[in-house]
C-alpha cells in the first residue's frame, strides 16, 4: 500500500513538474527567441579605409536571439567613421570593423598627406644622436662625404659635410635598435629592469616621414656618404 501510494505521489509530481515546465518555462524560451530588433547590415560592399555613410548600411529587423551583445544597431554612432576592414554585402557591424582611423592616427595623417616613411641606417652611435632620439622629433639629416680627388697630379680626399635644404625638419617616425626593437620600449625596459645590459637603447635605424623627393634624397645621401643626425625639436605630441 505505501509503494502504491508513493507511485500515486511520484506521478503527480511529475505531472505538476510537466505542467509548469509547459505553461511557465517553455512561453518564455520561445518567447524570447521569437523576439526581435533592429541592426544594421552593410548594403554593399564596403573597402577598407571607407568613410562610412548612411548610404553604406541598412536597418533591418532579426531575431534577437543568439544575436552577440556588440552588434551595432545605432546608425549615428557610425556615421563619419572609417571602415577598418573589408566589410562584404550583407555582413552584420561590429566595433572591432569601425574606427576613427584605418590604422592608427599617426599613419592615416602621413597618407592624407601624401607622405612615404623612408629607413635610413645610423653609422656610429654619435650618429644617431646617442640613445636621444625618439619618434616625434624634428632633425635635420647631415651628410658626411669622403671624395677623392686630384691635387697637382697627386690623388688625395676631399671630406665635407653638406646639409641639404630638402633634408631640414624632418619629423622622426620611429628608432630601432640592430633587433629592430623600437628603442623607446626599450628604455622603458631598462627603467624597469633596473638598466639590464642585455637591452639595447643605441639606434641602428631611424624610419623618417618624407615627401617623396626627401625619400630619394635621402637614399641617394645614404649611399654617397654617411648620415649624421642633428636635433631641431621635440614633436608636439611628446608636450613640447
């Protein structure tokens, strides 16, 4: 009799179990997978680098479930913004594809301004201004030349530096170290691990923001003679 009775028990549990579950869980699953809300969707094609419009993108209606958190749905947080990647027809907007700029700020100036970045090699480390230079810094690049020439009959050199006006203020965009690690990161290192000699500060590279006829410039003083660094100013950037 008490089996029976716990059967009877057992069962209506059950049934009462099956009855919330069916009225009370299962409306609020399905309603919230049958709810929706408005994103946006590129309607084209959309290159990197594209200043994003409104003709770019359309609102359209989904289902809001399994739809990730990040999903932009507000037009006006986008408009005026750059398209960071390729974004293709029909894709949905996130953060991660839009920014202020393609890549950063820096770069995104040097291409508006039509500007090349040009690597130059420092010979010694007077050169390149000891451990001094840093990105942002205006220099003018000397040249050290060393030609031989004819003296009465006799060969002898001729040694001269010659600073060009193309090659005044030029603004410095990074410093590298004979690893090509960036030489700020670098001291900051060394600042923090106590100066360890196993890094090292002194530049081996100096890459120079240029206009195109600095950039032949350059290369052509490069492989004449030897460059020198002179120091002008501290960019803006670094509070000066």
């Amino acid at each position: 009799m008490k089996i029976l009775k716990n059967r009877i028990f057992l069962s209506i549990l059950c049934i009462v179990l099956a009855g919330a579950i069916s009225f009370l869980l299962l409306p609020k699953f399905y309603g919230g997978k049958s709810a929706t809300v408005m994103v946006l969707r590129a309607a084209e094609d959309i290159p990197a680098g594209t200043k994003i419009q409104s003709k770019y993108f359309a609102e359209v209606e989904v289902g809001k479930y399994g739809l990730p958190d990040n999903i932009i749905n507000d037009k006006n947080s986008i408009i005026g913004k750059i398209a960071k990647t390729y974004i293709a027809k029909g894709d949905y907007l996130f953060p991660q594809k839009i920014g202020n700029f393609v890549t950063d700020e820096q770069l995104d100036r040097i291409v508006k301004d039509n500007k090349r970045l040009v690597t130059v090699s420092v010979p010694s480390i007077a050169a390149g201004l000891s451990s001094h230079l840093k990105s942002g810094d205006f220099v003018t690049v000397a040249v050290f030349l060393n030609q031989k020439e004819n003296l009465n009959t006799e060969q002898g050199t001729s040694s001269k530096v010659m600073v060009y006006p193309e090659l005044k203020s030029l603004e410095v965009y990074s410093v590298e170290n004979s690893r090509t690690q960036s030489t700020e990161q670098v001291r900051e290192q060394q600042q923090a691990d106590n100066k360890s000699p196993a890094l090292d500060p002194v530049p081996k590279t100096v890459t120079l923001i240029v206009t195109e006829a600095q950039a032949v410039k350059l290369i052509e003083a490069e492989y004449t003679g030897k460059l020198h660094f002179i120091f002008e100013k501290r960019g803006l950037g670094d509070g000066q």
